[in-house]
C-alpha cells in the first residue's frame, strides 16, 4: 500500500509539474516541484468541505505559485487541468459505464 501510495504522489507531482510548465513562461523546474509538494501537503492538511475537493488545491497553487514564480494564474490552470484529467473525464466515463446495459 506505501509503494501504491508514493506512485500516486510521484504521478501526481509530475502531473502537476508538467502543467505548470505548460501554462508557465518560467521554466524552474525544481521550483514547480516544491510548489507542487507543497499543494499536496496542504490539501492532505486543510479538510476539505467543498464539492470534489474543489478549491484548496486551486488556491494552495494559486498561494504557493505567486510567492515563488509570481505566476499564480499558471497555478490555478495547471491545478483546474489536474482536476479535468484526474477527476472529471474518468468520472464521466464511468458513468457512461455504470448506465450501459450489458447482454449477456
């Protein structure tokens, strides 16, 4: 379970890296990983009352990213893109699935 969940952060952070850079003009990399460890320390730490966890982690990205980069918006749009591709793509897929009548 250790192993599983280190793969998971590790992908996590490189997710969130590459967004980063994709959105940023800057390209220090080991800056966005800090940034990116520290999103995911605060959103272990902050409970989250909001629908999908939305929110903290935009803001945490947004806090962190302005303070090292002053590139807050790149973090609000890598951490948006996160969402999308972690959260509602493989949420709507699944429901196609769950609502699909299977013939045996």
């Amino acid at each position: 379970m250790s192993i599983i969940s280190v793969l998971f952060y590790f992908c996590y952070i490189n997710q969130f890296i590459l967004l980063i850079s994709a959105f940023s003009n800057n390209g220090n990399y080991l800056i966005f990983m800090w940034a990116a460890v520290m999103v995911m320390f605060v959103k272990a730490f902050i409970p989250s009352f909001t629908l999908g966890e939305l929110g903290v982690r935009e803001a945490a990205a947004v806090y962190f990213l302005g303070i090292l980069t002053g590139e807050g918006t790149a973090g609000f749009n890598a951490s948006m893109s996160l969402y999308i591709i972690n959260v509602l793509v493989p949420s709507l897929i699944g429901l196609l699935l769950i609502t699909k009548k299977y013939e045996h």
